[in-house]
C-alpha cells in the first residue's frame, strides 16, 4: 500500500469515527459524473446521508500544496457539485493556498508527525499491545488409508483440494489449541515446548486416486512467542490552525504493516491486520493483549484472517502415507 493511500484510509478511517454512522464513508469511491453519465469518476473519499454530500481528496506530497491545488479542487467541486469539499495535505499548505480556501469554503486539514523518539513530548495515552503467537515444531501429518489397490500412488498435491473443502487446514490448529489451553498460562515460561498428538477423522471419507482417506494423525512439539507491539509513528490531524496540543484525531501507527490505532470522538479504534503478523506458516496468533482507555469507548478491528498458508508454503511440514485397516 503506498503512503497516499495509507493517508486517504487514515482520513476516511477518522471521518468515519467523526460521524458515528450517521453518514456513510467510502474510501476511493466511484461517482457518476452529472454532465456525462457513462462515465465514472474517482474520490478519494465520499461522505454522504440524505442530506449531504462531501468530497475529501488526500495528497501526501514533501512541499506544502499551494493554491493551484486549491484551484483544482474548486473545478470538481463545480464539475461533481457536491455541498462541501475537504483537502487533506500531509505536508501542509502555503498561505496562498489557506487564503484561496478559506474564501471558496474548502475545508483544510493537515497532518502533524511524531517519530518514535520524539513520542515523549506528547501528553497522550499511547497504546500498549502484546501478541501471543503459537509455534508448531516437527509438525507432522500421517494420512490414513484404506487401500483398494496395493500401491501408494499419492501425494500431498492430489489431496489438497479435498482438504480445502473440508476446511481441514482451519480445523486442526483450533484443536491444538484446546488441547494446550490448560497448558499454557500467562506466566508460562516462552521457551516451555510440549508435545501434542491426536487423530482426527473425516466425517466423510475421501476418494482420491483409489484410495481411501479416512483420518489423519497430527504430531507436533508446540511452543509460544510473545511480541510486544510498539509505535513507529504518531500521526495527529487537523485543521492548519490547530497545534499539536490541542488535535484530538490521532492515528498511532505500529511497526507491523497495517496496524493502527485511530483516536477520534471519544472512541479509540484498533486496527489489527493478522495476516501481517503470521510471517511463519506454521504459526498462528493465540491472543492479542492491549491495555485500553477505560475512559473512552474502544473498539477491536480485526482483520486478514485466513485459512492456514500450509498450501503456500509445505516444506516446514512432514507428510506421511499409510494403511489403516
């Protein structure tokens, strides 16, 4: 995702929060345009209810925008004719530009950054995560068979599409987890390794290539990791006038790709992408620790939960064939 576009999802995120759902916030919205309705135009971001309809473009630029920008956005205002227009500039505006805006009723808004070490000049309550991830060593799958045939003529490739349909690559790790549930506690030493096994039989045996597959034993040495989550960046919006002491709309931005946590409204927003934080494939997320505002409505946001990579990426994995009468 490229730096505008983290700007735009940001704005749409904290416009979103702004309005509490009394108006629908759409990030890249297609339009058509009123002069020529064959044909769509693009918006950063559309605000709309029955009422009101707002445009907001984002420009993630090095120099302040000036007012040729302003004078840009004034033409779609007249071309696309919505009531109001918001320009986002995450690095500012000249004073042409302020002027210009202030005059045609363009809604400015920037963006103040803070560093991770420069965080300590803020006076805000900064977000504290800890994730839990389950590690799988030796993991290893013994497919049972009841032959029809004397020859094992098989492979993993030709049972993957069976698996997929039974969702077996979601099924397993959930059954690991119950079974360590007890095992593991929140003072558990992270290095402590222990060995799991169970069958798991298919409700319905598969066909595949004259064979019979009917359950599979899984084996595996399982461990835990704990990451403490920390922010890269702080990202505070606002109009040009506000100074940093004063904005109320805050994004801090972590060191895993896509996560955030958006403050707005009262409300603090955790955005929490999993598919980042599982890099291995055979590791997956057992809980996400954060230590929230108790005097502001917080909200968990999770998202990229997938099926287990093990299609992707086999290799990690022992895979074994055998009869089972």
């Amino acid at each position: 995702m490229s730096k505008s576009e983290i700007l735009e999802k940001q704005t749409a995120k904290l416009l979103d929060m702004k309005y509490k759902g009394e108006r629908e916030v759409t990030w890249n919205a297609k339009i058509l345009d009123p002069d020529n309705p064959s044909q769509k135009r693009q918006v950063d971001i559309l605000v709309e209810n029955d009422n009101e309809v707002i445009h907001a473009e984002c420009r993630h630029h090095k120099a302040p925008q000036d007012v040729k920008w302003i004078e840009e956005l004034l033409g779609r205002r007249i071309s696309l004719g919505p009531d109001g227009m918001i320009a986002v500039s995450s690095s500012g505006f000249t004073a042409g530009a302020k002027l210009k805006a202030e005059r045609y009723g363009i809604t400015l808004r920037d963006v103040i950054r803070f560093n991770s070490e420069e965080l300590d000049q803020l006076n805000i309550s900064k977000a504290t995560i800890r994730v839990e991830q389950i590690k799988y060593h030796g993991l290893h799958f013994a497919f049972m068979l009841k032959p029809k045939s004397t020859n094992i003529d098989i492979s993993l490739k030709d049972i993957i599409p069976y698996l997929n349909e039974i969702a077996f690559f979601d099924e397993y790790p959930k059954l690991i987890g119950d079974l360590i549930e007890n095992q593991f506690g929140a003072t558990t030493p992270v290095d402590k390794k222990i060995k799991v096994g169970f069958i798991l039989p298919f409700n319905f045996p598969l066909e595949v290539k004259n064979h019979c597959l009917h359950a599979v034993k899984i084996t595996a040495t399982v461990s835990r990791e704990i990451n403490d989550i920390d922010i890269s960046d702080i990202a505070l919006f606002g109009s040009p006038e506000e100074t940093s002491d004063v904005r109320s709309e805050i994004v801090e931005e972590l060191n895993v790709k896509n996560w955030a946590v958006f403050h707005s409204n009262g409300i603090s927003n955790y955005c929490i992408d999993v598919s980042s934080m599982e890099n291995h494939p055979n590791n997956h997320i057992r809980s996400v620790f954060i230590n929230v505002n108790p005097k502001k409505k917080n909200i968990l946001e999770i998202v990229g939960i997938k099926s287990s990579v093990f299609m992707d990426r086999i290799e990690p994995v022992a895979i074994q064939f055998g009869y089972h009468n």
